[in-house]
C-alpha cells in the first residue's frame, strides 16, 4: 500500500490528475482504514477536487484512526 501511497502524491500538484489519485487514495482506505496517512491525503485530495463533505468524512477517518 505504500507504494500505491506514494504514487497517489504526485498526482495530487496538478488539478487534472487529482481524480486519479483520489482513485488510488480511495483503494488504499477501503483494503487499510487505519493507514492515517492515506486517509489524510484522501481528504485534502477531495477538498482540492471541491468535493468538501467527502474530504471531511476522510478526515474524520484520519482522526478515528488516532483519537
């Protein structure tokens, strides 16, 4: 999952490859949850994407990981 991580970063600097990493952040969530960096690279992915209620949902994921 790391690598997939890291290969989801990048994609995050340009406004036209954030949906593909929103895709790759996404996978990585769904098979480990607990990984608080993805979740929290997932939110912000969303909120640069405009998409505000799913970046707070991440982030709440980010946070129940940790409390």
């Amino acid at each position: 999952m790391r690598s997939l991580y890291e290969q989801a970063l990048p994609l995050m600097k340009e406004p036209g490859t954030v949906p593909e990493a929103i895709e790759k952040l996404r996978l990585i969530v769904k098979v480990q949850p607990d990984f608080q960096e993805a979740t929290y690279a997932l939110g912000y992915a969303y909120f640069l994407n405009g998409e505000l209620d799913e970046a707070i949902e991440a982030w709440n994921l980010t946070v129940e990981a940790d409390p």
